[in-house]
C-alpha cells in the first residue's frame, strides 16, 4: 500500500472516531439534559436510575420524565438533525456555504403563515393547529415559489439564492405590516412564536416529527455521491456523472423545505443551526457529504441540546428561548471555528 493510500485509510479512520465521539457526547449531554428541572429531587443520577430501570419512579416522577422531560430533549434532537441536514442538502446543492432555510426564505415564509394566524386569524386549518398548520403551509409555499421563479430565467445555483433572498424581503415586509397594525397581545404572541422554543411540543407531537425525520435521513444519505459530484466539479462535471442538475436541485431542496418546515412549524424560528452545523462538521470531516452529512445531523443535535439545556439553567427558574441562545453562544463559537480552520488549526 502506498503511502497516499494509508495517509487516507488514517484520515478516514480518524474523521469515524470524531463522528462516533461526538454522538456519544450528544447522548451524555441528553442524560444530563433529562435531570435538569426545578423539581430537585430528580437530579442527574438519580434520573439516569431511573431510566435504565435501577430504580422505580413514583407516579409524579414519571410524569415529569416522560411527559414533561422527555418531549424537549427529544424535539431538540430531532429538531437539530433536522435543520442541520436541510442547511448541508441547500449548501450543497447550490454550491454556497452561507445559504440555510433562514437565506432562502423558508423561515420567512413560515413566519408570515404564523402572523396571518395570529393577527387576521386566516389559517388553513382551525383551532390549536392554526398557527402550526399556516407556518408549514407557507414554508412550502416559498420553497415552490422559489423553484418555479428560480427556473425561468435560469436554472443556475445563483437564481434560487437571488429569488430566495427576495422572497426573505417579501415575507419580511408583509410581516412587519401585520405587526404595524396588530394589538399589543397579538404582538407579544408572534413575537414569542419567533423566538424559537422547545417548551410548545408535548410527548405525542415529539414522536410525530420523529418518525418522517427519520424517514427523509437516508434519502438525504442516498444523494451523498450527486452533492458531491455538484461540489466538487460544478453542473457540467455532473452532468458528465449522469446527475441532472435542475431536476436534482428543485428536488433537494422540496426535501430540505419540507424537513425545515416539520421543525419550525411546530417550534418557531430556529435559524442558526442550518447554518452553523454544517460548516462545524466540514472542519472534522471536510466537504465529503457521506459524511458530512450524518456528522452535520449529530452537530446539529448536540447545539439544539446544549443551547436548550443551558436556556433552562442559566437563568432558572427563567427559560431561555433555545433560539435566542442559539445565536447568542452559537455565533461567537462559529467564528471560533472559522478563524482556527483559517489557520489550519
């Protein structure tokens, strides 16, 4: 074997070692993230016990783990996969490491299908699922908007950021609009909807998103190789592989609208992870998307836990809305990580 074989062979081997730690460090930090709550008696150990079944829960103890405890950590971790994934599938398939579901519009839309909700209470379905059904209506609304626009004139990389941006402005403005003319409740509920919480989603709607997020992960794995020949060589190096880069686009990226409008729908704005996750895992394991991809996906699970779980204990009794955090320790972290892999650290 030459030496340039087993230099990779190491590489490979060192970048499955990062991913493999990282997941244990994401399911160390939802144990401990389970045993954080005011009610003192469930610490961290002791709620550890009872999860692996050392030790029986009373009725109360087990409503608070399973009913309470559990929806969070798991939305967090289905919520960061989610993103996560959805900002690695649009950086690649555009070719742009800035572009996320908050660049191209998706979070705008979503936030303007809310405010309609909220503010003139036009929804497409009624009663506690308005708002959640107007937000993932909306969402996928702007992604359709975008594709079609996007083709027209072109259907290079550039047209859909262009057409996604001006979309961001357009959903802004409406918004803004509504909000001009809203009352001070009406206000003080979008801007709650906004900000970004784990604390909206019960047991049952947790393990609801669970099931498709889970379900749309290997089809995003399954496009590894056609991200990577549109990464590595462009649209006409693609085409020479056989990937149709119009179709595969515009199919990429009803994908990631779809993963990002199940997250926020149901949880508000949480931008800073479709972003961050990706360029986080390119440090460790480069622009490869076989493993970008599932790596983005643990990095994004590990900042939606750290964020959320942090948010309820810095200022206990006071909750942290987990995207307000996530910006906050997030975006001074991200600059950390760009300026040390600048300088080949």
């Amino acid at each position: 074997m030459n030496p340039l074989s087993r230099q990779h062979i190491t590489k490979s081997k060192n970048q499955i070692k990062s991913i493999i730690i990282l997941g244990i460090s994401t399911a160390v930090l939802a144990l401990i993230a389970m045993g954080q709550g005011p009610y003192e008696k469930l610490d961290v150990f002791t709620t550890a016990k009872m999860i692996f079944g050392l030790e029986t829960p009373n009725d109360v103890e087990n409503s608070i783990i399973w009913k309470l405890r559990f929806p969070r950590i798991l939305m967090a971790i289905t919520g960061g996969i989610a993103l996560a994934i959805a900002g690695a599938l649009m950086q690649g398939c555009l070719g742009n490491p800035l572009v996320s579901p908050l660049t191209l519009g998706v979070a705008s839309g979503a936030a303007l299908g809310a405010a309609l909700a909220i503010m003139l209470g036009f929804s497409v379905v009624g009663g506690p699922l308005a708002i959640i059904g107007n937000a993932f209506l909306f969402a996928l609304i702007v992604v359709f908007i975008i594709i079609q626009l996007g083709s027209m004139h072109s259907v290079s990389a550039e047209s859909y950021i262009l057409v996604g941006i001006a979309i961001t402005f357009i959903a802004g403005a409406i918004t803004s609009v509504l909000n001009y003319f809203a009352t001070d409740e009406q206000v003080s509920q979008l801007m709650h909807w906004s900000f970004g919480s784990l604390g909206r989603v019960n047991r049952e709607t947790a393990i609801f998103l669970t099931v498709p997020v889970i379900c749309l992960v290997p089809l995003a794995l399954k496009w590894s190789w056609d991200l990577n020949a549109l990464s590595v060589g462009g649209d006409e190096f693609a085409i020479s592989t056989g990937v149709n880069p119009a179709g595969f686009r515009k199919t990429v990226l009803v994908l990631s609208a779809l993963l990002t409008a199940l997250v926020i729908s149901f949880t508000g704005l949480i931008g800073f992870v479709g972003l961050a996750a990706p360029h986080m895992a390119r440090v460790i394991v480069g622009n490869d998307f076989r493993k970008l991809i599932p790596s983005s996906a643990i990095f994004g699970a590990f900042l939606m836990l750290f964020a959320d779980t942090l948010g309820r204990t810095l200022f206990a009794p006071i909750i942290i809305p987990v995207g307000v955090m996530l910006s906050v320790i997030g975006g001074p972290f991200f600059m950390y990580l760009l300026i040390r892999s600048r300088r080949g650290g």
